[in-house]
C-alpha cells in the first residue's frame, strides 16, 4: 500500500474512533453510566493521541489535556465507586490471554491473587466487580494506547525484548524519533526501574492526574502508565507504579516502578 494510502487509511480508523467515543460519551448520558462515559472519554483521548504523534500533528495539546482530565477525572470515580485503596497491578503476559494487550487490575485487598489468562480473557475493556476469586476491578490501562504507538515506532513488540533493551532504546525514541521529552533516564536495580524524564510534553497532561489523588497513586498518568505497560511485557512480572512526583521549577517527572517477583 502507497505511503499516502495508508495515511488515508490510518486517519480514517482514527476519526472513526474519535465518532465512536463521542457516540459512547452521549449514550452513557442517557443511561447515567460512568463505564460508557470511561470508555468513550478513553477513546476519544487514544484517538486525539494517534492523531497527535502522526507527522502532521494534527492536534494540539490543549485538546490533549481536555481528553486526558475527562479520562482520569472517570477513572477516579470509578475507583471511589469501588471503594478500591491497593495499588494497581499491570498485569504480565503470563496472566492474560491476549499477550500483546496491557490490562491493570486494582485488587480489593493485598491478598487478592492475580488472574490466570481465562479469568482475564473478555475483561479488556470491563471494569468488574467483585469476582468470586479476585475481588477487585479490571480495566484497561490509560497508557495502554501510548505504548503500542511506542512498539510500533520501535519496530518490536515489548514481549519480545527485556530491560536492558528498554533502557538503552526507550529514551532515544521518547527524546530523539518522537521528540516527546527533552531528556529521559532509567536505571535498574534488582526489582526496581526509576524514570527521569525532563521537558515531556505529557508535563500539563500529567498534572491533571496529579488533581485526582487515587488514580495519581494507584493507577499512574498517561505517560507512566504507559512505561509500566511496556515493562510489564519486557519482564513477564507484575509491575506497580510506587511513586511518581514532578518538579516543576525544572520540568521534571521522576517514577519510580517494583517488579513483583
């Protein structure tokens, strides 16, 4: 397929989006429901995503930044609604059916197991309360997105690379292909990877998470979200974001991530 046919293409599949979740968002209005309006908002946010890193960069970020604080302002509700207070869990391909999908469960207690590949599989897009087995909730992560466009860029999938690769390709393409930071850094140690990022453009976008307290905690923003994505692939291990502050003076997010063994 020619260059400009696929980016016909591609802007069709986008825009289809964008119509679905507003679609999505209208109907949860009338039905009075916080899932409908989560998963329109969070489309409707993917959408303005994709649009945002094509080479045109159709969007700006103040669309961005709309998106984004209707999605985490959902996801906090969601999580009140729930009365859920762990921290979340992106979950490793070994605990999904579909290994090239990102899924984060926030358990009702600490002694909640993890779900096996058939307890997961249907559940992508659900929030779920309360199984039987696994008492908690299930959604997709709000970087999920993000860092499929991270895989694509890259050329592989994070299931079929580890740490070592992250470390040393990651910050070039946030830095140098995609030009979305300034400068970022990882470092590894036994079961923890600490982030420095310097000058993201998710800077503003990523405030907005700060405001709702229970998602900056136990879910992440966009962009830390979407890194533990990519390093629960990388490890096939569960990963929690412990903590995430920024700075503001010098337009710098640190994150720091556990590997549950």
């Amino acid at each position: 397929m020619a260059p400009q046919k696929r980016t016909i293409s591609s802007q069709i599949i986008i825009f289809a989006m964008l119509l679905l979740g507003i679609g999505l968002v209208v109907v949860s209005a009338f039905y009075a429901s916080s899932f409908l309006a989560l998963l329109g908002v969070s489309i409707i946010f993917w959408g303005a995503m994709l649009l945002y890193v094509t080479p045109s960069k159709h969007v700006p970020l103040t669309l961005l930044n709309a998106s984004a604080e209707a999605v985490v302002a959902n996801i906090e509700q969601l999580i009140l609604e729930l009365n859920l207070t762990e921290k979340g869990i992106y979950l490793p391909p070994q605990n999904l059916r579909n290994v090239d999908s990102s899924l984060i469960f926030i358990p009702g207690t600490l002694k909640t197991p993890l779900s096996t590949p058939e307890e997961s599989n249907g559940k992508i897009l659900v929030p779920t309360r309360f199984f039987q087995q696994h008492p908690g909730a299930f959604f997709t992560p709000p970087g999920s997105a993000l860092a499929r466009i991270f895989e694509e860029e890259l050329g592989f999938s994070f299931t079929k690379t580890g740490l070592k690769q992250i470390q040393n390709k990651l910050p070039k393409l946030l830095v140098e292909d995609l030009e979305l930071a300034e400068n970022v850094e990882i470092r590894i140690q036994s079961n923890a990877v600490t982030m420095e990022i310097t000058g993201s453009i998710f800077n503003e976008i990523c405030i907005h998470t700060d405001s709702q307290p229970k998602t900056h905690k136990q879910v992440g923003c966009l962009l830390s979200s979407a890194i533990a994505c990519a390093l629960a692939k990388a490890t096939d291990k569960p990963i929690t974001i412990q903590n995430e502050t920024r700075i503001q003076e010098t337009k710098t997010t640190h994150i720091e991530y556990r590997i549950i063994e």
